[in-house]
C-alpha cells in the first residue's frame, strides 16, 4: 500500500506545479476568471498554489481580492507574506505595504528590500532611508537599490559614498553609479569607474555609450561603441540616437544601414532624424520598412509631416492608424491637433476631441490649451472660450492662448477684459501674453489703451519688451494712419528692427499710401530677406495704386532676374472631412468645376443687383477694366466660398482659409455675399479671422 501512494504523491506534487504555471500563465494574459478557475479546480492545494492566486490578483490590479485569499489562507509562509507586500508596492499602495510590513510575525531580507524599494520607485527617498538605516541585515540587491534611490534624486555625492560603504560591489551597482554620474555629466567620474570595473556586460558598456550622448560627446561613444565586445540591439539604438539627436543624419543612416537588428525604436529615431533634416521622403521609406509598427512609429511619422507642412498626408496617416486599430499615443494627438489647427478642419478637429476625452488625455493642461488653439484657429472662439471656463487649473499657457484668439477674431475690448481677469486672478503676463493684448489693440485701432500697456510692460510687469513686441507696435501705429510715429519708434528701437517690423511698416504704407516710407521698407526688407517676394509685391501693390506702372515692370524685372517669386493665392475649405483646395484664377482641377463657375456667375449677378463694383486697384496687372475685373472674380478666397455654399448645409457656418492676406475686393464681396444669401462665412487669413454676416465684418473694416 505504501508503494502506492509514493507515486501517487508524486503525480499531485506534478499536477500543483503544473496548476501554479498555468495560474501564472493566464495572470500574464489578463485572465483572471481563467487562473481563478484553475485554482478551484486543483485537487491539492499548497502554500505555494495560494501565493500564486494572490499575485495573479495583484498582477492584474486587484489588490482586494488578493487581501480576501491571503484572509484566507489555511497556513502562511514568509515567501506569503512578503507577496502581500510586494503585491501593495507594485500596485501603488505604499500605506497599506506598510502597515502589512509592520504587522508580519517575522521579515527577511527580501521584506526590508521590498519596502525600501517601493519607497525609492515612490520619489520616497527619505522614507527608504529611514528604513534602510534600521535594515538588520542587507545583501547586495538592498544596498544597489538604495543607491538607485539617492541618484534618483540627484544626490550623487551621498550616492557615492553609499557605494563606497558597500561591503560588495555588483556589476548592477557599479553600472548605476556610472549613470549616475552621467547624468549629472560628470563624464571623467563614470569614465574612472567603468575603466576600473573588474567585469562589464553589455548594459555597463551601453550606459557608458548613453553618458557620452546624452553629454553631446558623440565621437566619443563611437569609439567606445566600435571596441565593444559584444553589441545588442539597446547599444546599437542608443549610438543611432547620438547622431540623430545632434542632427548628423548620413552617419545615422549609415548606421542604421548596418545594424544587423533594427528595433522599433531606432525605426523612430531614423523616422524623426529624416523628418528634421527634411528628409520627408526617406522617412516615409524607413517607417513603410518598419515590420513591427507601434504608436510611436506613427506617431514620428505623423509628426514629420505636420512639421513640414503636409497637413494632408498627416490627416491620411491618422485615419489609415485608426483604420488599422493603432491606438494612437499623447504625441500623436497633439500633432494631430495642431494640423487640425493648421487646415482649420474643425469636423476632424471635434472627432480627435471625442477620442481624447475616452483617453482622459483632456484632463491634462497642456492638451487643454492645444484644443483651445485648435478651434481658435477654425474659427470656433465660442467652443474655445466653453474649455477655457470649464477648466479649473488653468495655467498662463491656457490665459495666452484665449486673449490670442479674441484678438485674431478682432474682439480687442473682450481680450482686453479677459487680460485684466488674468492679472486679477494673480497669473503674471509674460511676453507672449503682451503679444496677444497689444495685436488685439492693433487689430482694433485701440492706440491709447496699446501705448499704456507697452509702457506698462517693463515698469509695471518687469517684462523687457522684445522685437515682436515693437512690431506689433509699429503694426499698431501704422494700421492708425500713424506711419511717421511708426518710423519714428524703428529708429528709437533699443533692438534692431527685423523684418516682421519692417514689414508691418510695409502693410502701413500700402494701405494709407505713404510712397515715400514704403520705398524705405521695401530696401531693408529686400536686405534682410532677398529671396521673399513680399516687399517687391507690396510696393508694386502701391506703385499699381498711384498709376506707376513702369515702376511696377521694372520692380517685376527685377524680381524675375533675382529669381524671386510671388507665393501663389491659395484657399480652402473642409466639406465632410475632406478639405478642398483652390489657387488664384483656377478652379479647373477640382471635379466639381462647372457647379463651381455656375454658382459664381450667379452671385455676380446678385452682387450687382446688391450695388457691388469690382475695386480694380487690387489687380496688379497694367491691363484694362474688363480683365481686371475677370480677374477678380476668381480670387482662391471667391472660389472656396462658392464652393462652401453648394456644399455646407443651412445654418453651418461657411468656414474658409488663406494663406495670405485678403484683398479688399473680395473683403467687400463677402460681405455683401453673406448678405445676399442670408449665410454666415467666416474667413481666416494669413492675419486674422473676419466674421461675415448680415453684410458686416466683425473687423469693422479696420484689417
């Protein structure tokens, strides 16, 4: 008989062990139903099958259920009792870890090094101190994980002689002390200790590569990176990133090129590497090659394209993510946004919204702001302003970024209001937030109130005002018909005028036809920026107005032998997530073409029966009226309003873009268009926004 049981305790002790894996297993996975499941149905329960139910608890976040089993338990053992505690530090509840550490019949070594380094991964370092000061007895691990703790903190003296009071020093220890020291970029230190190691890994080679990077000592970590004895994929990735990081795009793609593993991380790099050195090709080429994609490798790629420009490609590599069930990261919605902000998609811009409230990524003040720029820009100042007000812990980024928006849309008295709430609510203005007051002074012709808060800037908010600042004043004087104050505040400037400044003057002379000043500008902008085209157009603009029309070919002659070129008119506009563009004169490219000429001949006629007269200075061309006048017509802004009315549904807003400014004509042509079809259409230009309804501009045709 006794023969039989022999075996047949064998066979349970293997069914257990088989038991606790498969606990285990399923824990990884998430299941917990499963491991449970597996638990009830072992026919000999040990010690070690209730501690493997209650980490499988703890691994999967639920601590109660865990304390519930561990209530439970017929008989405990030390390896019990440290799981408990292991399992409160891992899921965040230091309180309760301790008081569980307190109250256990007997500690090891591992229940003191359980608590003091949940402590340290808490930013709790006093507390691990403490702890580790009354420890009876530590090992190894005890002593490198309070060492961690104290470099954590940047207190890399005391960090080192900890380590020098260590009775054992690991090849860990040693390695954390070299980092340590690295990133404080006390590269001879970390040098001194890992020449003086008696035995490296990989890792210890791989911190000291990451020191000599992350310090800008790039040729440094090739040479160390080349006599490694052994390279994995981290070495690799972290010498990649050195060249990326500091701009030196062939030697990263040389790199990359021989890595004989390229980890998802590197893909990344070289993504963002390619992107900043405008590289937008190369970067598409290496995330197509990316096998194994994650949300940073859309995510970089995304970003290339929004910081290129390409706002479109971004919205298509967005959709195509979520298309393919890629939740996409923090960096990836906030790139999002801003080309939403950019094309004033405003229906896709509501979309990215929804899904950041499911993410409770819109709890986060800096994403806050990002979406209050966001429908700032497509035009949606009242949705704008319902964030604002909804968000408790607002910061002086949210306050600037709502007076900047009332501002571009031309409300100066409301911005204004909203800046005397920011400084009674005790937030410092900084510069940006004077940029946004004094353009809303500009943009409203508030001179008295702009001159006193200029004045005020360095006396009363210590804030030494900058080149933006004196443009925005000289844009200020200028816009007010005060163009010699305007030269008069250049040549007093304690900074050198820029080109922003010079060019304001520019816009000041064109508008009030101050030929003599604007002859001055056009000159220094010409030095400062030979290959922009804007100053040649302005004064030609100018020259066009007073009838100069030798002056206006010679200024053309000259452009054409510089190879200067004008920027073409563009706008667009979106319609059901799609957004559509139009050039100046041209709308043959677009399907709908015929719909879209059919609309504007009949608003012709409207506007005419309306009083309307096309306003001919606008056309620079010395050509006679009927041209001029067919010119007009097809302004891009003309265009994509037109388009806007066949395709935006009664009472939606008609929202369009430019990318420069709006001429005059059409200025007075979609006033008058909005009268006529009784519709709102809200413009935003190169400069600012015009509401249009009712045959008014919330501009006051002050722009």
């Amino acid at each position: 008989m006794r023969l039989l049981l022999i075996p047949f305790r064998a066979y349970c002790t293997r069914v257990t062990i088989s038991s606790n894996s498969l606990i285990a297993h399923y824990a990884r996975l998430g299941q917990i139903h499963n491991a449970h499941k597996i638990f009830d149905q072992m026919p000999d329960r040990n010690i070690s099958s209730w501690n493997s139910i209650i980490a499988a608890y703890f691994q999967n976040n639920q601590p109660w259920e865990a304390q519930k089993l561990f209530d439970r338990m017929p008989d405990r053992n030390i390896v019990s009792w440290n799981g408990l505690v292991s399992g409160y530090v891992k899921n965040g509840m230091l309180n309760k870890a301790r008081k569980v550490f307190d109250s256990m019949p007997e500690r090891n070594v591992v229940s003191w090094t359980t608590m003091v380094r949940g402590y340290v991964q808490k930013g709790m370092v006093s507390e691990a101190e403490s702890l580790f000061g009354q420890m009876p007895e530590k090992n190894v691990v005890s002593w490198t994980v309070m060492l961690g703790g104290l470099i954590q903190e940047g207190r890399i003296d005391e960090a080192r002689r900890l380590f020098d009071q260590m009775p054992e020093k690991d090849v860990v220890a040693r390695t954390n002390m070299i980092a340590g020291y690295c990133q404080e970029g006390r590269l001879a230190e970390a040098r001194e200790l890992f020449d003086e190691m008696p035995r490296r890994n990989v890792i210890s080679w791989t911190a000291m590569i990451s020191g000599y990077v992350h310090n800008q000592r790039v040729d440094v970590a090739r040479k160390l990176f080349e006599v490694m004895p052994e390279k994995n994929e981290v070495s690799w990735t972290a010498m990649l990133m050195g060249y990326t990081q500091s701009g030196r795009i062939r030697e990263a793609s040389e790199l990359f090129e021989a890595m004989p593993m390229r980890s998802v991380v590197a893909s990344n790099a070289m993504i963002l590497g390619f992107g900043q050195s405008g590289e937008v090709v190369k970067a598409r080429q290496v995330f197509d090659q990316t096998r194994d994609k994650d949300e940073g490798t859309w995510s970089a790629m995304i970003k290339v394209y929004e910081r290129k420009g390409l706002e479109l490609e971004a919205l298509e590599l967005f959709a195509s993510m979520q298309r393919r069930g890629v939740r996409p990261n923090f960096p990836s919605f906030i790139s999002v946004l801003s080309v939403c902000a950019s094309l004033a998609s405003l229906d896709y811009g509501r979309q990215v919204h929804t899904q950041l409230v499911r993410c409770h990524f819109d709890l986060d003040v800096y994403v806050v702001s990002v979406l209050i720029t966001m429908y700032i820009k497509c035009g949606n100042l009242m949705k704008a302003k319902q964030i604002f007000d909804s968000f408790a812990l607002k910061d002086v980024v949210m306050w600037n970024s709502i007076v900047t928006g009332y501002a571009q849309h031309g409300l100066g008295e409301e911005a204004l209001e909203i800046f005397r709430d920011m400084c009674s609510m005790g937030f410092a203005p900084d510069d940006i937030t004077f940029i946004g007051v004094l353009s809303a002074c500009s943009y409203t012709g508030k001179v008295e109130e702009g001159l006193e808060l200029f004045e005020s800037m360095k006396s009363k908010y210590q804030v030494e005002p900058r080149t933006e600042h004196y443009a925005c004043m000289v844009d200020l004087l200028g816009r007010a018909g005060k163009v010699n104050e305007a030269m008069d505040l250049i040549e007093k400037m304690p900074v050198e005028a820029d080109s922003i400044i010079w060019g304001s003057l520019l816009g000041a002379c064109r508008t009030h036809t101050r030929l003599d000043l604007a002859e001055v500008a056009a000159k220094k902008l010409l030095q400062l920026e030979p290959s922009n085209a804007g100053p040649c157009i302005l004064l030609s603009n100018i020259y066009a107005s007073k009838g100069r029309w030798r002056d206006v070919a010679e200024l053309r002659e000259n452009m054409k032998a510089r190879s200067v070129s004008k920027s073409p008119g563009c706008s667009w506009i979106e319609v059901e997530k799609k957004v559509h563009m139009f050039t100046g004169g041209d709308s043959m490219g677009h399907p709908e073409h015929p719909m879209i000429i059919k609309m504007l001949e009949r608003l012709v006629g409207l506007l005419k029966e309306a009083g309307y007269s096309p306003d001919g200075s606008f056309v620079l061309h010395d050509v006679d009226e009927e041209e001029k006048v067919h010119s007009l017509r097809y302004h891009s802004e003309k265009l994509a309003v037109a388009y806007g009315l066949l395709k935006v549904p009664e009472p939606v807003p008609i929202r369009v873009m430019k990318n420069l400014r709006v001429c005059g004509d059409c200025h007075s042509a979609i006033k008058l268009i909005a009268k006529v079809t009784g519709r709102e259409i809200i413009l935003r230009d190169a400069n600012r926004f015009h509401h249009f309804k009712d045959g008014l501009c919330s501009c006051r045709d002050y722009w």
